[in-house]
C-alpha cells in the first residue's frame, strides 16, 4: 500500500468495527468465503523480531485504534514495538484515540495517518467511522504535539474543494495519498478535472503520492 515501508505487522486481528462499504479486507474475506472472527491479539506476533532500521506498518488489515480494540491491547502493541529500534506508521479511521496520552506515541518514532476519502460523511459508505471532519480536528490536535501526519485520500469520493482542502491543509501532512475505489463498490466519485485541480491545491503545500488505480479517473 505504502512502498517506504519495508513491511506490515499484524498483532491484531479480526473484523474491524467501522464496517467500511469499500473495505478492501472484507472483500477479500467474501471472495475466499472466509467468515472474519472478532478481534484478537494473534500471540506470535507478539514474540516477533521486529529488527532495526525499518519502517514498518502496524495493523494494516484491521484499525488498532477503533473503539471496540481495549486500551490495554493497543498499549501492548505500542510497548512491544518500541522495544525495537523502528519507524512505526498507525492509521486509524478514529485518530481522536491518537491524543490519549495513554498510549505513549512517539513524535520521533510514529507517523500518523488517517484516511480522508472525502469531507462529507456518507454513513452507507462509512457506517460506524467517525465523520471526516472530526478525524481531520484529531489529526490536527496531533501535527499541533509535533507528530508526523500523513493522509490517505482512498478511495477518492466527491468533495466539496474548499472544505476538503481545509480538512487537509490544518493537518500539515508530510504526504497525502490519493487512489481510487479498486472493488467496483458504486461509490459517488469526482470528476478527473476536480480530481486534478485537489493535486494541484496540494502540491503547493505538501507531497503528493497518485496511487496507479487513480489513472482509472483521471488518465
């Protein structure tokens, strides 16, 4: 998903509370017929050599922080992880859990990241996820304590520009990546020439990242 990191954990596993219409986790799950169980710590990444001098991806196929994962796993994964001497990135769809001192994120270690898809909230798209706007204000709460954000623009959905900019800019992100919907999920998506004029807005202050399946909009 991301080519800097060097490779995913998975310490936790299981369905994800959000129940995504687009989730790319589910879709696999369906198509090999396999009924995902409910969240659970898998023990034997917790005896993982993690090495040095990576930057690795934690919980790429569930969301570590959603509201239904207990403090004291998420402390558990934060703790083993930095006993090694790695660059962690953390995305959630739930970033307000971010800001709990609790969890003893690193500004020096972490990179956090939240998905944006759009600035509207559409809940038969994102069901139980907070609404874009307050994970943006999370976000922004975390860039303020000096933490490295990024944001992932996937899949894209229409937006209203200047709001979604907002949403964005107040979050200083490092990168932003943007891809469009790969499931043929029927989500409402923008057109190439708003898609092209959001990157340009972008790039003027920050790194843009297009994933390839965004050429399906905008080639």
């Amino acid at each position: 998903m991301y080519p800097f990191v060097d490779w995913i954990w998975n310490p936790i596993s299981g369905r994800c509370l959000h129940n995504c219409s687009y989730c790319y986790v589910k879709r696999i799950a369906k198509r090999f017929k396999y009924e995902q169980a409910n969240p659970h710590i898998v023990e034997a990444e917790l005896r993982a050599n993690l090495g040095h001098g990576n930057t690795i991806f934690v919980c790429s196929g569930c969301d570590l922080f959603a509201r239904d994962i207990p403090d004291l796993w998420i402390k558990t994964v934060i703790g083993y992880a930095h006993s090694f001497k790695n660059n962690y990135l953390f995305q959630t769809k739930n970033p307000e859990r971010f800001t709990s001192p609790l969890f003893e994120l690193s500004a020096a270690r972490d990179i956090l990241c939240t998905t944006l898809e759009t600035n509207y909230f559409i809940p038969e798209v994102m069901n139980l996820s907070p609404p874009p706007e307050l994970r943006s204000i999370a976000m922004g709460k975390m860039a303020d304590a000096g933490f490295q954000i990024m944001i992932t623009v996937e899949p894209i959905i229409d937006f209203h520009l200047r709001e979604f900019l907002f949403f964005i800019k107040r979050v200083k992100p490092i990168q932003v990546n943007i891809g469009a919907d790969s499931g043929h999920n029927g989500l409402p998506e923008p057109p190439a020439e708003k898609i092209r004029e959001l990157i340009s807005r972008l790039k003027t202050f920050t790194r843009v990242v297009e994933k390839n399946n965004l050429r399906r909009i905008i080639a």
